[in-house]
C-alpha cells in the first residue's frame, strides 16, 4: 500500500543545515511535496519536485530524490529560528484523484 | 488573497451535540478535501470531493458526513461528537491531479 515514513524530530543550531528525510512506497508518484506548519498555522506549501527530476534547488533549500530506493530529502541551509516548524513530505500517490499521502511530519527544532 | 477559509477557528462541544465545520475556497478548484490531524499521526484523510457533485471516502471517514455545496464549498458535518473526535481539522484544494493543495488555517474542535 501507500506509505510515507519520516523521522519525528530533528535539532540544529541556528546556521547549520538542516536534512529531513523521508521515504515513501508508491514509485508510481508523479510529484513529491514539502510542506511546512508553523504553530496553530495549516500547512504551506514549501516546495515540490516532479518524479523525473534528481534534484531541485530554492534559495536555501534542496530537495533531492532518489527513486530507486523511494527516497526523500529537504535540505534547509543556514538554517535559521524561523525555520523552526513541523515539516511534511507528501507523495501523489497512484491515485488520479489529486489526494496526497502525507508522512506524520518532523519537528525541527532550531537553537539559537 | 484569501484561498482556503474554514469557520470557525475554534469549537467546544459537548458528546452528543452536532457539529458543521465550513469550508470555502476562492481559487475555482475542482477538488476539495478534509482531513484531521492529531499528534504523531499526521494528516489523515477523512473525505474528499475530486469535483461538483461527487464526494468520496478516506482513510477514517466514520463519524462524519460531507456536503459538496456547490464548486467553492465544502461542509463537514459530525452528527454525534464524541471525545475521539477532539483533533485540528483541516480543509485543502488543489485544481486537477497531481497539483499541490492548498490548506486553510485549521479548525481546532474540542468533545467534552
């Protein structure tokens, strides 16, 4: 079946970079997403790569896929105390419907 | 630039008592969803609605039913609260397969 796996919690000080994985099962997956959730906030939408593509880059942030092994990463560089939130990764799924499979979200923590 | 708005922000209610969370989007989507999210498990899928007219079942429907009002909104309605039920509940959009969604801001239910 369908499934996001992510670790629950990640603590960086204030400069370092920042790498959250994730792994996911469906290798159909068209897109793959990064949210982030600040306190009482929804969820925002980060950034997302296409399955063909091996990297994308943001300003401070990488996304890189791996699909042979279904794997996931977003790397914040210069991580800063604002970054501190719950980051999501998300997959597409085989489903034509535009549902999305979600990871249970990591908790970055970042130290001044 | 209003997106995704859900009322209310916040709810208490008593067992028993029934419940609509509202649900409108502005940005002329097709697809709508409701999920709720409750600590370490993520996001999980309650229903969705891929267009006007038609809703279908997530991962933990029961206890919930849905109104696809019409293309800008989507209702949630609890008949009987119960405890369980006490999460953060989320509204999301996104325009055909494979888009991202958006999220509103979250509706934080309590069951007594």
């Amino acid at each position: 079946g369908e499934d996001v796996e992510q670790s629950l919690f990640l603590s960086v000080r204030e400069g370092d970079s920042s790498v959250i994985n994730c792994t996911y099962t469906d290798s159909s997956s068209t897109y793959l997403y990064w949210y982030k959730q600040e306190p009482g906030a929804g969820l925002q939408l980060l950034t997302y790569i296409f399955s063909n593509m091996d990297m994308k880059q943001d300003q401070r942030l990488t996304v890189l896929l791996n699909k042979k092994d279904k794997h996931l990463s977003l790397r914040i560089a210069d991580t800063q105390t604002g970054d501190s939130a719950i980051y999501f990764c998300a997959e597409s799924g085989s489903s034509n419907t535009g549902k999305l499979i979600f990871g249970q979200g990591t908790t970055l923590q970042v130290k001044p | 630039n209003a997106g995704v708005t859900q009322t209310p922000k916040f709810q208490v209610l008593k067992t028993g008592q029934s419940m609509t969370l509202q649900c409108a989007q502005d940005m002329n989507h097709n697809s709508m969803y409701w999920y709720r999210q409750d600590p370490g498990m993520g996001l999980r899928l309650i229903y969705y609605s891929a267009s006007e007219g038609t809703t279908d079942k997530g991962e933990v429907p029961n206890g919930y039913n849905v109104s696809r009002l019409n293309k800008r909104e989507f209702s949630l309605r609890l008949e009987s609260a119960a405890p369980s039920q006490t999460s953060v509940y989320f509204c999301a959009s996104n325009e055909v397969n494979n888009q991202p969604q958006h999220f509103g801001d979250g509706t934080r239910l309590s069951i007594l």
